[in-house]
C-alpha cells in the first residue's frame, strides 16, 4: 500500500534558522509529490509540487523541495524561517498513473518558530 | 476562485445520533474529494466524486457513511448512528478537470460525538 512517512512530528526552530522537513513515499510507480502548509486555524494550501523535469522544485514564501527518487524522499527546505512560518506541514502522494488526484498524506509536522 | 466552502464550520452531536455535512466545490472543478484528519495526523481520504459518479471509496468509510454529489457540484457527507470515534475534522478538496492540477481545500467539518 501507498504511504507517507514524514520524520519529524513537532520542531522548534528560532527565526533566521534552517529548516529541513524530511518526507519518504512508498509507492513503485511514477507519483506526483505536494508539500501543504495549514496556518493556524486556516485550510490547508499547497507550498509546491513536483510532477517531472528539474528534482528541485521552489514554492511559495522561499520554500524548496528536492526530490531524490533512488531514495524515494522529498524533503522541504528553507534556508532562514520567520515567526510567520508557524504552522503544520504535510507531505502528500499521487500517483502518476492511473491518476485520480488522490492525495496520500504523510502524519504532518508542526513547525514552530521562536521569535 | 471563491474557494472551496464547508458548512457547519462545528457540530456537536450525541453518540447514535446521524449528521451531515455539505461541501461547495469551486464552480469549474469537477473532481471533489472527502477526507477525514484526526488529531496530530494527516488527512485520510474517505471517498472521490468525479462530476456526480462516485468513483472511489477508502475502506475507512463504513457501512454507517454515505457521500453524495447528486447534480456534480455541491456533496453531502452523512454519517449515521454516529460514534465517540467519528470525532474528528472533516475536510472537502476539489481539482479542475487537469488531473496534475493541485487540489483545493475548504476549511474543514469539526465534529465532536459526546
């Protein structure tokens, strides 16, 4: 079965530090690969994606993300966090083909930044 | 793009009794998914409507849940005989008809079962 691994639960972080979220995927085919973020008390909204070409990927609000497909990861990066990056992160799965949209989350990591 | 609306925002509800929630879609997208988030984890797909067909179901949507997408825009989620265990948040996504195209989520169903 498809699944999302993400390694950290909850990190501290103080502003102007470097953030890296680690993700795995279980999945043998071609996926496509989401980063979403949920501001406190506000839906959920995509950072970036992947889907092919270039592994490195850059988002919203300076966040990147690279994928590494011979060790299955897509790990989100940002090289100096703000207090406004509180949040919660989830890695997300789709799978190429076949595709039907549909999401697979990892557990979610919550960020909390110091100011 | 006005977004994707969930209502209730909240619903408190005795155990055994049925609730049901209701997602509007963005206008234009024809995908419309249902998840279920629980406390410290990620959200779990329960079921896919592509226009009115519903063309997927997780195993995690027993006997007592039931999704509807009767005309291809707006859903219903109902669960019957609800249990301590149906707490939770209860989110709706929609997708443009570009299955690539990232999905759009609305601010989810908070259900509590005392």
């Amino acid at each position: 079965a498809q699944s999302v691994s993400q390694h950290n639960h909850h990190v501290i972080l103080s502003e102007a530090a470097s953030l890296e979220l680690g993700c795995n995927y279980s999945y043998g085919g071609t996926v496509n690969l989401f980063w979403y973020v949920q501001y406190p008390g506000q839906h959920l909204q995509l950072l970036l994606k992947y889907f092919s070409g270039d592994p490195l990927v850059k988002g919203i609000k300076g966040f990147e993300a690279e994928f590494i497909k011979s060790k299955f990861s897509f790990n989100l990066r940002k090289p100096s966090v703000q207090w406004s990056d509180t949040a919660e992160y989830f890695c997300a799965v789709s799978p190429g083909s076949g595709n039907t949209g549909k999401l697979i989350f990892g557990q979610g990591t919550t960020l909390q930044v110091k100011p | 793009d006005t977004g994707v609306s969930q209502d209730p925002r909240h619903k408190i509800t005795k155990r055994g009794q049925n609730v049901t929630f209701r997602c509007d879609p963005i206008s234009e997208h024809n995908r419309l998914y249902w998840y279920r988030q629980t406390l410290g984890q990620g959200p779990e797909f329960l079921t896919y409507f592509q226009n009115e067909a519903q063309l997927e179901k997780s195993r995690l949507l027993s006997d007592r849940f039931s999704a509807e997408r009767p005309k291809g825009s707006f859903s219903t989620l109902e669960i019957q005989r609800t249990e301590q265990g149906d707490s939770a948040m209860y989110l709706c996504a929609s997708g443009p008809r570009d299955y690539n195209s990232p999905l759009h989520f609305g601010n989810g169903t908070r259900l509590t079962v005392t």
